[in-house]
C-alpha cells in the first residue's frame, strides 16, 4: 500500500517532482530542470557530484531530500561530494526543505545559513559538533532535526530567535548536556525531544508549563536537579499526549538524593494515558514507583523499560497493562523477590511478549501467582543475576525462546511446561537448570549450553535422551565433559535431527565417543548431521566423522595427530592450528570431489598439496603460515574455472618455481606472498581479467621499486594492499601514473 500510495503522489506531482537513482539519472535533460520544485533520491555510500551537475540550472527547486532504503545501522555512512556543497546547492537559493542525513559531515556548510526560505533542515546522524549561532538566522525554520549526532555538544545560545520553530529533534546526543538559556521562550514548540534540566541559570522544569502544544517523543534527563515537587507539578504532563516518554534522573547516588522527593517528582510527571506506547524510567532514587507507573489506564503501553533504579526494593505492578508486549528490567539491585507485587490478582500480562531481566544483583526468587500469566511471552532472558537461586513458574505456553546468563546461583527451577520452546541458551549456570528445563520442553531444536557447573560425562547422558528434536548443538566450556556419548550408535539413535554440532574450549574432552564400535556402519553414524566444528579442545585425540558431513572445523586441537577421514559429500574444510598433525600430504582422490571451499593454516607437518584439477566446484582456497609446505600443484590452477579467491601467505618453503603465471581463469580476488619467491622476482603474471582485488605481503627485503609490480597490475584491478616490504625509497608517483584506470582503492 506505502508502495501504491507513493507512486500516486509521484504521479500528481509529476510535473514538478523528480526521483533521482540510477534508472533515470541519464535521462534528465538541462530543459526540464527548471520546472522541478521536489527532488530526492536514495543514497549510496558516495554519493558523485557528476549525477547532480545537471541540477546547476533548478533554480527553482525547493527540496533536496537525502533518502535512505531501509533501516540504516548508526555505523553506515555516506559520503557527499564536496563539490555538491559548495557549487550546486549554494544556487539553490528557494530551498524549503533540506536533508543531509546520514552523510559524513563534521560542520554545518556555511551555504544554509543563506536560506532564508529554509522551513525544513535534517542533519540527523552527521558527525557535526555543534550548530553555529548563524542558523539562528533561520527566521522561517519550522523543523530542525539533529537526531543521532552523536558529536553535537552545544545548541546556539539564540536558539530563541527562531520564532517559529515548531520540531526540535535532539534525540540520542549524548555529548549535549545543557539547553540554551531561553529555550523556554519557545512556546510553539510541539516536538522537543530531549530536555535537559540544569541548575542556576539552567532549564527549569516548571518552564514546560507553557509548552501546551508538546506532544510526541520527550526524554527528560536531570531530573534529580528538581527540588520542589511544585515545580514538577507546574510543568503539566498530565495535558500532554505523549507517544514515548522517558525520565532519567543521575548516575550519581549520593547523600545528597531524596528518595521521597523522588518519588513524588516522578508522581506529578505523569503523561496522559491517551497514546503513550513507550515508557523508559532510568536511574530513578526512589524506593518504591508511584502507582500510576503500571496504571491500567495506560490502554496502548506496548514497551516499558526500567534500569539502575538501584533503590527500588519492589516492582511496580506492570501486569494489568493490557497492551504492554514488551519488559525490559536492569539494575534494580534493591529488589528480592519478584511475584505478586508485580503481577497484581488473577491474570497478568495478557498481551507480553517479550521479557529481560538483567544485573538484578539483590534479585533471589521468582515466582508466579496461581492465575493464568504470560500467555502470550515468546522471550525471555535473564541475563547476570547472580543471587537468583529459585525460580518458579507456571506453564509458558508461548515460550520460544529461553536465555539464562551468567545466574551461578540459580539450583531450583520449577517450569510445569514449555511446549513451544525452540530455542534454549544456558551460560554460567549449574547442570540441574539444564537437566530440569530439558525435561520440561519436548520442542527444542537448538540447544546452547557454556560453562555449565557440574554437568560430568553420566549428567549429560541424562540430558542428551531429550534432544530427539535438537538440530543445533552448541557445547562450549564443558570443562568436566570426557565424551559426548557413549558410542556412536547410541548418539545416532538419540540425536536424531542433529543437523549442526560446535563443540569448544572443553579442556578434557577426549573423544567424541567413549566406545568404539568397529562393526557399526560409518554411513549409519548421525545420518542427519551436516556441519561439525570443533574448537580448542586440547587433550581431543580422535575425531570420527560422518559420512553425510558437508562443513567440518577444526581448529587449535592441539592433540590431535590423524586427520579424519573426509566424507564424499563434504563442501568446506577448515583446519588450523592442529600442530601436531602427522599427515605431510593432502590432495587427490582421497578428498571429496564436490569441495567449495578449503582453509588450511598452522598446519606445520603437511609437505605438499597434490592433485586439484578434480575439484571443480572449489571456489574458495586459502593455505596461510605452513612452514614446511614445499609442493603445490601451481600447474593445475588453470582447470580451477570456479576458484573466485585464492590465498597463498606465508609459507616459505613452497617451491621456488611458484608462481609462474598460471592462475584460475575467473579469480576475483587474490593474496599472496612472503614465499620462497620473492615478490621482486616474480616477472609478469598474466593475470586474469576478472581479478580486481590483489593484496601483496611482502617481507622487509622485498619490493623496494614501482617496476617492481607494475607488472602485477592488471587493468581490471580496483583494489590494491600492499603489506610489509621496503618501502623506504618507493617511488609513490610511479605507481600512481602506472596504476590502472580503475583502480580506486591503495593501501600500504
């Protein structure tokens, strides 16, 4: 519908609306420019000056609006042409509404304060440190947005001249830490999402009583600043429709906090009821919450978030909430126990879905009343409670997702059922939690378990019968673990779904069996299991793998000396770090046929590598830091056809012949070097046209020269990575004016 109803308005405002991305960028012509009043388009990571040139002549235009294609992570940034800057959008001098969101900008450009029409400025998420007192010149400014610069520390102290400013968006920057004197005066406000509460010559709270028209997403910090009760009660809130609000109070709880006063502070700043969906209380000094935190009046609260109220001996009542989907709960180390206080009688939570519990450092039990709670609750986590010792509940219907965290004390877990479990996560906790909730949830299909505390080789043969439904198993820091079953028929029968094993850090972890059945059929084995990992097990001396394994890992098992044998079917092979391995040969037509990708490293024994030329589907093949590695069959590189990366590193023994010139026909990306063949003696290669990544490691006697490598570089390149080598005396203009037309990226 959003797609249908976009399309629509584009079609109405055709005539003066334009679009700009890569379908119609070529097609607009000089002509047609000046007509256009609206113009957006999606950003790229570079956003070129050269699609935009042609707008010099839009004289008219009066939006240049930044969009972005789905939800955008606070690390992705654009880049803008600077050029954009300061000779297209300086002409444009009609401008109502203008976007630089998300673009890597450090300061307002001077041109925007030239805009007199301006009503709409977004610099959301730029990397600007402060407005300058000239967009105060702004006189017609209704929307100034600065969400998510996270850099900003200072708003201009004129703020107050811009008399009709309606939206004011400071949201998540964390460096601003005072309001402008006279922010008050701002009485049209109706967004003014984050309010700081200073002290002397800082914003007052009673100040907000003029702000009628304030509504939407406010977040109140300082509020341990407010002295009088009075002042909070002036301010008004119970008149103002808030969609999300948000109170927090200091870090610093000192003698000089009143908990009483507190807590008749957050009494009078209660929003009204009418819309508010989100409510995050943080670093509150009070006792106990006022009751209207949790009021059944609060008809459409879907999210509430209380963290570090570090006195709060008690929960408010929250389960009445009738639309509340989400729980979020952290830092109230003062509370014990949580049941009826917040449950409330009969039913709770009709409508939860999601609950966290984390740093509850005081919390010791959890227990429910006898009506029907958490119908509806799909996650729960409890995260670093480390007192927590009982937890007892009614059946969770919905539960599907269940992760307890770094609870060591927690012995007595008491869960009638959980028959939609899927999902189980278990860390730093002891092996009866483990043992308990296994029995309870017939569902599992993914089970991860770390540093479980007394959970030896008879305890997790207890376990393992339950698992006919696990398709993942994660074992990580089992210390006390010897083997994983008894046999592998018995696995075989009991695991029957297994599809995906990791197993790490189980320090006395032997064998994956501890009885070896000779007459039972390899092909039998786990006929299910797919991918195998093994990690870091250093006394693990035998590894028996399946035939049907398609992804086998190993890595850093320091004890084992054979390499299992490779089943027909296997895709990807990863190994390092298993030094004593005694295998000195790899290759041929012992390895399966259908392999895609193949990483060797550390492998210290191993000679040679023979016989490629069958793996056709290998598209990945990466051997690093293999110090006696002397043969390689260089000359079958050429039949690899689907080999797109290639690494051959460090590996100084390899024959000197290497390379020669001979490489996959469709490689796109290769790293090489520091072999027996020095980089500077390489000659030309004869590089494929598709490769156009190259990086070159290279020790400190190597490449000294430009002539040394322009003949590595192909036309086709775009990156290059140069690493080591004797760059001392390199002449950087040769391989500037040498380097190929496309190549965009060089890196030393």
């Amino acid at each position: 519908m959003h797609d249908l109803m976009n399309d629509l308005a584009t079609s109405v405002a055709s005539e003066f609306f334009v679009r700009l991305d890569t379908k119609n960028e070529k097609n607009i012509r000089n002509e047609m420019l000046e007509k256009y009043h609206h113009m957006s388009f999606v950003c790229d990571e570079y956003v070129a000056y050269k699609n935009f040139e042609a707008f010099k002549s839009a004289k008219s235009l009066r939006t240049f609006l930044a969009t972005h294609v789905g939800v955008v992570d606070t690390w992705q940034k654009s880049y803008l042409s600077n050029k954009i800057l300061t000779d297209l959008l300086p002409r444009l001098s009609l401008l109502r509404v203008l976007s630089l969101s998300n673009f890597l900008i450090r300061e307002v450009p001077e041109f925007i304060f030239t805009l007199r029409y301006l009503r709409y400025l977004n610099l959301s998420r730029t990397r600007i440190t402060h407005l300058p007192e000239n967009v105060c010149n702004l006189y017609n400014l209704e929307t100034l947005i600065v969400f998510g610069c996270r850099y900003l520390a200072k708003l201009p102290n004129t703020l107050t001249k811009l008399k009709n400013i309606r939206h004011l968006d400071i949201r998540d920057t964390p460096f601003l830490h005072q309001m402008p004197s006279g922010i008050g005066e701002l009485k049209s406000l109706q967004t003014l999402s984050k309010i700081i509460i200073g002290v002397e010559s800082g914003f007052e709270i009673a100040k907000l009583k003029d702000f009628n028209n304030l509504s939407g997403k406010v977040s109140i910090m300082g509020l341990d600043k407010v002295k009088n009760t009075s002042d909070a009660r002036v301010a008004n809130f119970s008149q103002k429709i808030l969609t999300e609000f948000e109170v927090i109070w200091s870090d610093e709880l000192d003698g000089s906090r009143n908990e009483i006063l507190e807590k008749e502070v957050l009494n009078e700043l209660k929003p009204c009821n009418d819309k508010l969906t989100q409510l995050k209380i943080m670093l509150y000094g009070g006792l106990e919450f006022p009751n209207w935190v949790g009021s059944p009046s609060f008809l459409h609260l879907k999210h509430v978030s209380l963290s570090d109220c570090k006195r709060c001996t008690t929960l408010p009542s929250l389960g009445q909430l009738s639309s509340l989907k989400e729980l979020f709960i952290e830092g109230l180390d003062g509370v014990e126990v949580v049941g009826l206080a917040l449950f409330g009688n009969g039913g709770a939570f009709p409508s939860l879905e999601t609950l966290t519990f984390v740093s509850m450092l005081g919390w010791k039990k959890w227990s429910t009343n006898s009506g029907v709670v958490f119908p509806c609750v799909k996650h729960l986590l409890i995260n670093d409670c480390p007192n927590l010792v009982e937890v007892t509940l009614a059946s969770l219907p919905s539960l599907n997702v269940l992760k307890v965290n770094s609870c060591p004390s927690l012995v007595e877990v008491m869960i009638e059922a959980l028959p939609s479990l899927n999902v189980l996560e278990l860390t730093e906790c002891d092996s009866g939690v483990l043992r308990r909730l296994i029995q309870v949830a017939s569902a599992i299909t993914k089970l991860s378990i770390e540093d479980i505390s007394g959970l030896s080789d008879a305890m997790w043969r207890g376990v393992i019968q339950y698992l006919g439904a696990v398709k993942e198993l994660w074992i990580w820091n089992c210390n006390e673990l010897s083997y994983l079953w008894e046999s592998d028929e018995a696995a075989s029968k009991a695991l029957v779904k297994l599809r995906e094993l990791r197993v790490g850090v189980c320090d006395n972890l032997v064998s994956l069996a501890e009885k070896k059945e000779g007459q039972y059929c390899k092909s039998n084995l786990l006929t299910s299991l797919r991918m195998l990992e093994l990690h870091r097990c250093e006394n693990l001396a035998d590894c028996s793998v399946p035939d049907n394994i398609e992804l086998l890992i190993v890595s850093s098992c320091t004890s084992i000396t054979a390499l299992p044998t490779l089943g027909k079917k296997l895709k990807s092979f990863y190994i390092h770090g298993c030094n004593k391995l005694m295998e000195r040969e790899l290759g041929g037509k012992n390895i399966s046929k259908v392999l895609e990708y193949v990483h060797i490293s550390e492998w210290a024994n191993m000679k040679s590598i023979i016989e490629v030329n069958h793996l056709v589907h290998l598209t990945d093949l990466k051997i690093e830091d293999c110090e006696s590695l002397e043969s390689f069959p260089y000359n079958e590189l050429s039949k690899l056809t689907l080999l797109k990366n290639l690494e051959i590193i460090n590996c100084p023994s390899m024959d000197a012949c290497f390379p020669c010139g001979v490489w996959p026909p469709n490689m796109c990306s290769l790293k090489i070097g520091k072999l027996k063949k020095p980089i500077s003696e390489w000659g030309t290669q004869n590089f494929p046209s598709s490769l156009v990544e190259l990086r070159l490691y290279d020790g400190e006697d190597g490449v000294s020269s430009c002539t040394q490598i322009s003949n590595l570089l192909p036309s086709s390149l775009t990156f290059l990575d140069i690493i080591g080598g004797n760059w001392k005396h390199f002449q950087w203009d040769c391989l500037i004016t040498s380097r190929p037309s496309r190549l965009r990226n060089v890196v030393f």
